[in-house]
C-alpha cells in the first residue's frame, strides 16, 4: 500500500464519532471486560460508555470547563479512565492522562506546565495535588474532603451531550514523557492523532468487531492510547483492562478465562511468558501477540512462536508520532527486525549531517513529512519543538533520536538510542545486538549493555546480568558469557566487564533505563 494516504476529514471528536455512532447503531455491543486481582468483574456496552461519557462531559461543562481547556486524568486501571477520557474530548477539552505512581511534585509540575483546570484522580491520590495551584475542578473515584466523588457526581446529570465539534487541528490529548534530559515534556496530539490511531489497530493488530484485544500498558503512557482505548475502539472492538500486579501465570490464566484474541505485552512481559508451564492453558482465541515500546530478543520471539504456535510480532513508535514501523500482519517478517513502515508512514535513515543513508548504514530514524500521525509539538516549548526538526533537499523530518538501520527490502533494525551507541577503541557498538546475544545463553533471564568508562579504549562494553533460576553468579559463568558473545555475535563486542544483579533500572513502563546505569559508572 505504498500509494495509501490518510482521508482526513475538517472535525473530528472520538467522543461523538466512534464512541457515540457505535452505541446509536448497536448499543448492546461490548466495549470493556474490566476485572481485578481479588476476581472483581464488570462489563461495559458502547451504550453504558456512551451515556456516562456524556455525564462526565455535562458535569464538567456545568462546572465551567470549557473547550480547550487540560485535565489531568492520574487514575489506574480502572473503567473510571476510560469515561474520563471520552468525556473530556466530547466536551472539547484535553486530558492529560498520568500514570498513579507519579509524586506530588510531579503532578505540581504537570499542572503548572500545561495549567490544567481539573483533575480526576482516587481517593488515595488526592494528597499529591495538595500544593498544585489553579485547579478549579477536583474530582475523585470514592470522593474525599474538598474533592467531588466521581460516581455521584455523574449520577445527577444527563446522560445525553452535545459533543464539541472539534477541528482536526485542535489539541485533543498531552502525553507527559521523560526526555534524555531535562524535564518532562508535553507531547500535545491534535484531534488527526486520535482518528490516525485506527491504522495500527488495522494494520498492526488486526482489530475487528469480534476481537477481544488486551494490553497491559499502563493508562498514563500513549500506548494505552493505541492499544487500549483510541485504536481498538475505533474498529468496534472491545478490550480487557485487568487491574492486578505482573504475574505471569495469571497473565496466560486472564488471556485463556476471557478469550482474549489479541494481547500486546512488553518485551519484559514476554521473557517471563515464555517460561512458564503452558500445560493445560487454552489460548485456543488467542491468534496474536504484539509488543513496542522495547526491542524483544529474537530468541524470546522464537520460544513464544515455539510453545504457543501464535506469531509475536513487534512494531516501533513514538509518543510523538504514533505507531510508525511494524511487522504487518499478512506480511513477512525478518529476525530481529522491527518491521517496514506502515501504511501512510515514510521513514528515513539519517547520517549526522541530516542525509538520507543506504541500506545497511546505521544512523538516526526520522519520520518524514507530513505525516498527520505527529504531534502539534511540545507544550510550552517551541524551541525544543523545534530542535525536533531537520531538513534535506526538499524534505522534512522529525528525527526520534533512534538509531536504526534498514536493508535492501526496508525491513528497519532498531540499534539504540543515539546516546546509547557505545564508543570502544574506534568501534561503534550498539547495545541491543549484545544484549541479543547474551538473552540467548540459557542462564540470562534479562541484561543490559552499556558503554563504561575506559582510560585506554574510551568505553568498554559492560553487561549487567540478571540470572534465571538455579545460576549462580561466579566468574567461570562471567567467562562463559563472554566466550558465548564472541561466538554469537562479533568478538570485538563483548563485554569485557559483567556484573551480575538482582533487578535492572525500568522507567514505569517498563522500559529499560540504560542511562541510570551509565550515570552510576561515570560517577
């Protein structure tokens, strides 16, 4: 589909065009299956999400919240959070949705940064927004002193609302996400983003009507977005949303009990998975299962493929532009690789100088415009905005900060972050093929690869190790490990330092913090 483009009509409000159409022409149709880990269970139509959407948005609009205006939505996995979310748009206003964990200070700082107006969060989160200023609507699933309770408050409106006709251009959604450096920044999606998001869930998940989609991905990350709420809805199709602590076992256990069709995990997840018993789960729905947001080891891809017989296939994006590569469904996929560019999508390999590279050279990923997947910017920051751009003959780009490179057929290979290629007596190594070799020795449960510090070769490549079950740390495995990466992988990009460790740095998604490791061995 190289000739596909985007059809993009002037307005668009998930709220009224998805949400509220499905619920008119089928109102019956399931739309959520939320459950918990004490066995908790509900079940929500097109219709109910409807009507209680148009609730929230009616209070809100009674309250003085106006089109345009932010609401920080910092609510776990709850059905709360999807309402929160559709009824914010409906009325034209622009959520920010934050993960639970976050302090005080950092909810003070998201909503000064954007000046939000209103806030839904629990019952046990109302203390972090004590010392945050302008809030002229607080709002609390269970209510507390000074806070409306979310369900009563919603009990005494309407439960019709005549949504907001918002631009496509308009702000619809603000991403909060963590920068290599610096603080936060807002990653503020139009209205285009929202309606874009059915492509994944097209072409990546092969949504449709009868599909029962779950992903674990927590409510304050976009991933939500695009596998939870704005992408599986947008195909009419319902979702599980489980409230409960990691458990592998129990995972395979939801996926067999519901009936789930398509389940997206992070990689992490899946390293887990793929050791447990499979004996007597029924994954007989299950059909396919995806993940992004981390590279999975080919040889995790391999086991799950192996003990499951369902394909695994992975796909990259950004907070900032959506979904970008993937391993559609239909079409071939390659070891390792992280896909081709979806439908509507053109990337590119960029060198230092900002030019487009040939196949097989690594350089820095970049989405070339216009692509109506990109966000409207960073909130507040246009110079940082801006820092984001670049331009080559004609063209322009809105470079990741990814390094990749591409083969003769475009299948793209993610090979770190631009600040985590490691420098080693004249070698550029990238941390991910290390890793990849190590996660295929039987004793490696998870690691992690960066550059240390080094008088006579700049860096040397350091591993971090965490082991499976009945290893224990000594230096013969220490050995063992570097001579398996010399054979896997080539000889100069062994660790030549290994240190083994109870648990690595992960950001709340779950995402792999290299840089806290490199900080701790600059130190």
């Amino acid at each position: 589909m190289t000739n596909f483009e985007w059809q993009l009509t002037d307005t668009f409000n998930f709220g009224r065009d998805v949400v509220d159409a499905i619920a008119h022409s089928e109102p019956g149709k399931l739309a959520l299956i939320w459950c918990d880990q004490s066995g908790r269970e509900q079940r929500f139509t097109f219709g109910d999400i409807s009507r209680r959407s148009s609730q929230l948005a009616a209070f809100l609009t009674a309250e003085g919240i106006r089109r345009g205006d932010r609401v920080l939505v910092m609510l776990p996995r709850l059905p709360h959070w999807q309402i929160a979310m559709v009824g914010c748009l409906k009325l034209g206003a622009v959520p920010i949705p934050c993960i639970e964990m976050l302090t005080a200070r950092d909810v003070r700082y998201r909503v000064g940064k954007a000046q939000a107006v209103a806030a839904i969060t629990t019952t046990t989160s109302t203390d972090k927004f004590a010392d945050s200023t302008g809030l002229r609507v607080r709002m609390a699933v269970g209510g507390a002193p000074g806070w409306q309770d979310f369900d009563r408050a919603l009990d005494a409106q309407p439960t019709d609302f005549v949504c907001a006709d918002t631009g496509i251009e308009d702000a619809a959604v603000i991403y909060f996400t963590s920068g290599s450096t610096g603080l936060p920044k807002g990653v503020t999606h139009a209205s285009r983003a929202l309606y874009c998001w059915r492509g994944s869930a097209r072409d990546w998940l092969d949504l449709g009507r009868d599909d029962l989609m779950w992903c674990t991905a927590d409510t304050g990350w976009s991933k939500a977005g695009t596998s939870i709420l704005f992408g599986p809805w947008s195909q009419g199709a319902a979702v599980l949303f489980y409230d409960g602590r990691f458990d592998a076992a129990e995972r395979l256990r939801l996926i067999a009990h519901y009936g789930v069709t398509v389940f997206c995990g992070a990689a992490t997840e899946f390293r887990h998975l793929v050791n447990e018993d499979l004996q007597g789960v029924d994954l007989g729905r299950l059909r396919l299962a995806v993940s992004a947001g981390e590279s999975v080891n080919p040889e995790i891809t391999r086991r799950w493929q192996e003990l499951t017989g369902i394909a695994l296939r992975e796909a990259y994006g950004q907070t900032e532009t959506l979904m970008t590569v993937g391993n559609a469904v239909g079409q071939p996929t390659r070891e390792g690789s992280m896909g081709r560019p979806l439908c509507g999508c053109r990337v590119a390999v960029l060198d230092p100088e900002g030019r487009p590279m040939p196949p097989g050279e690594r350089g820095q990923l970049a989405l070339a415009l216009p692509n109506p997947q990109l966000m409207l910017g960073y909130w507040a920051e246009p110079e940082r905005t801006a820092r984001a751009f670049s331009s080559h003959e004609g063209v322009k780009y809105f470079l990741t900060g990814d390094l990749a490179h591409m083969d003769e057929e475009g299948y793209l290979y993610y090979d770190g972050r631009v600040d985590d290629i490691i420098g080693s007596a004249g070698y550029r190594i990238g941390p991910i093929e290390v890793e990849n070799a190590l996660q295929e020795h039987p004793a490696v449960t998870e690691c992690a690869v960066i550059g240390s510090p080094d008088a006579e070769r700049g860096e040397i490549v350091k591993a971090f190790v965490v082991l499976r079950n009945g290893f224990a740390p000594s230096e013969a495995l220490k050995l063992e490990l570097q001579e398996h990466v010399k054979q896997a992988t080539a000889p100069y990009k062994y660790p030549r330092a290994i240190e083994f460790t109870t648990e690595l740095p992960k950001s709340a998604a779950g995402k792999l913090l290299r840089r806290v490791l490199r900080d701790a061995e600059d130190r």
